[in-house]
C-alpha cells in the first residue's frame, strides 16, 4: 500500500537499529557492554531521592487529569527562577514550554519556524537535525566538523552557509560528542547571527539560533558552559532554548523538559505540543515543581551524578589513551560534559580473523561488538560519512567496573585484525 512521501523518506533511528542487534545478542546469552543509547541505567543512577518521592505523592494526590498545554505554572515558575540562579537568564513563565521530555520542543522549534524548503543549518556529527529536517521537508545544511577541534563548529565554517537560513541548530554539551563550546569560539557565532540579522528586510524571517543545552548541569573539571543571550543578549529574540530534566537529574523516563525564549515563539510552539499532546505528567510536573526549588537536594544530587560520570568517562579516555601510546591507532578527546566520550578507531581496511575486510565505520562496530564485546555508535549516525572512524561512547548505563573491563578486550580484539 502506499504511504506518504514523508514516511517513505524518513530514516528510523540508526541508534535503535544498532540496539537491536545488541539485544539479539544478548539474547543468544553474549554479554555485551552497550554504550550506544543515551540513556542511564536506573539501578546504577536513580533519579533523586526527593524527585522520586514527590512523584509518588502526587499520584497519592490524584495528579493525574491533563495538565495546562504550556505546562503546571508552578512548574514554570520553579524553572523561571532556577533558570536565573543558574545561568543568570531573564525569563518569565509566559516564555517557558513544558513539554515530555526535549524531543517534542525540538520538533515544535522546528515546526513553528521552519516552512518547507527553507534552509537549516547545523554541525555534523550532531543528533537527529538531519531527521527534523525530514519531518519539516527543510533544505538541511550539515557543515562538517573537524576532531582539531573538537568537532564543535566555528563561525568561520558556518559563515559560507547561513545567508537566507531561518535556523541554526546548536548544542553545547554536544551530543554526541561531550564536547563544548568555548566562550570565544560562540561568541564568534553569535557575532555571525547578529550581523547576518542585519542585513534581513522587514518581515523576513531572522535567522534563529535553536539552542540545545540540555546537558549543561554535566560539565567537568575547569570546562564551564556559555550560551548565546549570556553572551550577546540582543540575540534574546532570536534564541530558543531546549533543557529540561532528563540528563542533568537522570530522568529520562520521568519525561519532563522545558523550552524558552521569545514568547511569540513560544506561543506558536504551546500550540505544536497541545496538538501532538506532548505534554510531560502532571504528577511528574508537580514533583518537579517542589524538588527544582530546593537548591540543596539539587546540588548534592548533582556533585554526586557528576563525580560519578567523569569517573567513568575519565576511565575509558585513560583507556585509549593508553592504547594509542602502545601504538594502536585509536585516540579519545578529553571528556568535557554530558555523558559521552569521542573514540577513534580507524581500523578500515584491516581483515578480521575471518578474512573479511572492514571497509566502513559500521564494520568496525559490529567487529568490536563481536569479538570485545562491546558497542559503541559509528559518527556516521549523527550525518557523517562512513569513512569517518570516530565513535559516541555512551557511559550512563555501566558501571565503572564495567568500563575497567573494557579497554583490555578492545586491545584483545584489536591485535587479531591483520
């Protein structure tokens, strides 16, 4: 039967597909370390203590009709006010959208701006851009990135590409890198929107600035996060934010994000999400409400989660790194924030024990899967090529055990290839 051109041209999740053939394995009684899906395992990272109990309670409190389609105004409030203690950012309950979870923000950002055959822009790897612009029937515009520097874009690689673009998609911590901006480095890019905005007639769209910043509580060490109105506050017309919940309190399934920005915008975006019926739970929107009000259990929970997840992250980078001195051709990058690593391991064109040749990134992968007995996901997932032979690992779901283990099987593995 036939299906709509959308339908047939949208590609399902690279990611999901790689897990599948994890779970089979697993399945079949192999034991694979999965890093692949951005995720926390909740055995080994609960979701707070508090947070958790509040949700409880609200159930208890029969919280469980349709919240308002913008989100439980406490809620809106409590984010209002933690959006100013921790970022010093200006904004009223009016300009925030509560939604289940990032996803349908960046969908309703997408949706209220983006008309079909206008152009987006946006850094290769990054997650999921290229299938908004799908969904949107945007012109997409990947502008590839360079390990040199992180792959985090420069205002210089984007400049060729944003004349007569409505939208520039950034995140800082990236996924899938779990690298960052640096302040110099966006405040060039919020240059480059500022002085292209000028050259814009009245009633043309500007060009906006999707801002991802939903791992921003997971920085490590001295990196420290910077975003666009911060930086440049007359670009606040023009920025909408994506954050929420899920990273930074382990919440994945707890589903409550939070978007903001200029409320014309905002407004169109309530109106996406009340269709789609996106909303997060009421019970979970009023847990949250009481638990992001309490600076306390908040900050406790987060130097916990953060230690934890720079241990890991710290593990595995010590792990290449220590591969690449002995002489393997792998390298990892610095972990900076969220909760994945950037691995290297250009091992094309190198023959299995089988004798088959592995020609893409992919093939490595699934090498690796076999014979180390775990999974990462090839760049080429986030819009690269296949011949780049860089890797997301994603540590929310090990242990720090379970990271140890892995670098003497990846160098077991490695050392049959020939």
């Amino acid at each position: 039967m036939s299906v709509s051109l959308l339908a047939q041209n949208l590609h399902g999740s690279e990611i999901i597909k790689i897990a599948g053939e994890i779970n089979e394995l697993k399945r079949q009684g192999q034991n694979i370390a999965n890093l692949t899906i951005g995720d926390f395992d909740s055995n080994i990272y609960p979701v707070p203590d508090q947070l958790k109990a509040g949700i409880v309670d609200a159930y208890h409190d029969n919280q469980t009709n349709y919240p308002p389609a913008d989100g439980m105004l406490n809620l809106r409030e409590s984010v209002s006010s933690f959006l100013k203690s921790r970022y010093n950012l200006d904004y009223a309950p009016n300009q925030i959208l509560v939604s289940g979870g990032s996803r349908p923000l960046i969908y309703s950002i997408y949706m209220a701006i983006v008309d079909p055959g206008d152009k987006v822009v946006f850094p290769t790897p990054s997650w999921n851009n290229n299938h908004y612009c799908d969904l949107t029937r945007a012109e997409a515009v990947m502008v590839e990135t360079r390990a040199e520097h992180n792959f985090m874009p420069t205002a210089d690689e984007l400049r060729p590409h944003i004349k007569g673009a409505v939208l520039l998609a950034l995140c800082s911590p990236l996924n899938p890198t779990g690298t960052m901006f640096s302040k110099k480095d966006l405040e060039e890019i919020c240059d480059l929107v500022i002085a292209e905005n000028k050259t814009r007639k009245a009633g043309e769209k500007p060009l906006y600035i999707l801002y991802d910043q939903i791992y921003s509580q997971l920085t490590f060490g001295h990196h420290e996060h910077f975003n666009p109105v911060s930086l440049r506050p007359e670009l606040k017309d023009v920025v909408i934010f994506v954050d929420g919940a899920s990273k930074c309190f382990a919440s994945t399934g707890v589903r409550v994000g939070w978007g903001f920005g200029p409320a014309h915008v905002i407004n169109h975006m309530k109106s996406i999400v009340g269709h789609v019926g996106a909303w997060a739970p009421k019970a979970e929107q009023v847990a949250m409400a009481k638990f992001l009000r309490n600076d306390t259990n908040v900050n406790a929970y987060l130097d916990q989660l953060k230690s934890d997840i720079q241990n890991s992250l710290r593990t595995l980078y010590e792990g290449f790194q220590q591969l690449k001195a002995e002489g393997f051709n792998v390298d990892a990058i610095e972990p900076m924030g969220a909760i994945y690593l950037t691995i290297k391991v250009d091992y094309a064109g190198k023959t299995t024990p089988e004798g088959k040749v592995l020609k893409t990134a992919t093939d490595i992968n699934f090498y690796l899967i076999k014979e180390a007995k775990v999974a990462f996901v090839p760049f080429s997932a986030f819009g690269t090529g296949e011949d780049v032979n860089w890797f997301r690992a994603s540590v929310g779901a090990s242990t720090l055990a379970d990271i140890q283990q892995l670098t003497p099987r990846i160098k077991e593995a490695l050392l049959k290839l020939k």
